[in-house]
C-alpha cells in the first residue's frame, strides 16, 4: 500500500466508526433517556418499550453495530488487497513490512 492509501484506508475506517459509534449513542441515550416516554406507548408483550430499550435495545443495537463493522472492514480490506490471514503467513506486519 502506498501512504496515499493508507491515509484512504484509515479515514474510510474512521468514518465508519464515527457513525456507528453515533447510532449506537442515538440509540442508547436516544430511545433509552430522551424519547422514552413516546416509546412508552407501544409495549413489547407487557413491557414499555422505553423501558425495554434502555434496559436491552443499546446492548442488543451495540452487538448489531459490531458485526456490521466486521462485515463493512471486510469489504473494505478487500477493496484495499488487504489479507490479513496471507500477511500472518508471509511474516507480513501491520505496517507492511517484512519480519
């Protein structure tokens, strides 16, 4: 990778976690504190859904977020030659360098 690319690759990494990292806030302080008592209108079985979402939705909504970024730093790794299983083999490190 050249440093052109490297500076790509860590800003299309950067601006993934930046909005993830804002859902999940949006999310978890959002449905959790400001809108619960909108939420608390519609139940889920005998439970507020305010209620539920400050109890269970950021946690559930934060293990989502982890696996989309899984899938999104995939697609992005390939988009950049990136293979980190073939570089463990090569004696490849992070920086690109041979050891």
């Amino acid at each position: 990778m050249t440093p052109d690319d490297r500076k790509h690759y860590w800003r299309s990494n950067l601006r993934l976690m930046a909005v993830l990292l804002t859902i999940w806030a949006l999310v978890g302080l959002g449905a959790g504190t400001l809108f619960v008592d909108a939420l608390n209108n519609v139940n889920i079985g005998n439970v507020p859904l305010g209620f539920w979402m400050g109890q269970q939705g950021s946690i559930f909504t934060f293990v989502a977020l982890i696996g989309v970024y899984v899938w999104r730093m995939e697609k992005l790794d390939e988009s950049y030659g990136i293979d980190e299983e073939r570089d463990i083999a090569q004696g490849v490190s992070k920086s690109g360098e041979a050891h």
